[in-house]
C-alpha cells in the first residue's frame, strides 16, 4: 500500500532543517522556508504554509512562539 504523498514545510533550514530535508524529500514534497532568504523576492511565511499537510519546525526556541502564532490563522484542523 502506498503512502499518500504530504505537503510537508519545514521552517528553518540549519542542520535540522537539511536533515528533515534529506529525510523526507523522497516520500513527499517538501517546501523551505527561512526568515533570512538570498532570495530577494522572499515569500511570507503565511503563504508559504496555507496549502500544506505538515509544518515541522526547525527554529531555536526563542521564536518558536512568534512564529506559531503568525502561522496560526492558515492552519488547517
């Protein structure tokens, strides 16, 4: 039986962030979102995450709580 693929984002993209990359990107589709881009058209963080089926955070603890609750209004139950 096969699994259904996941939208999966994963916020922060340190060594925790690579390894959940590496990890997940062959079963399912895998999206990065870091507060510092190179990219100079950055996508927003609310963005990003309204289409997804999982959101893993890789992000020190310090922000963990902004960052939820940015999240908050485009999370699905």
């Amino acid at each position: 039986m096969q699994m259904k693929k996941l939208q999966v984002l994963i916020v922060g993209y340190g060594e925790m962030g690579h390894a959940m990359q590496h990890l997940l990107r062959s079963r399912h589709d895998t999206t990065i979102w870091q507060r510092r881009s190179t990219d100079e058209r950055a996508v927003s963080l609310t963005r990003t995450a309204a289409d997804k089926d999982v959101i893993l955070f890789c992000i020190p603890t310090g922000p963990l709580h902004r960052v939820a609750t940015e999240l908050k209004s485009v999370l699905r139950p």
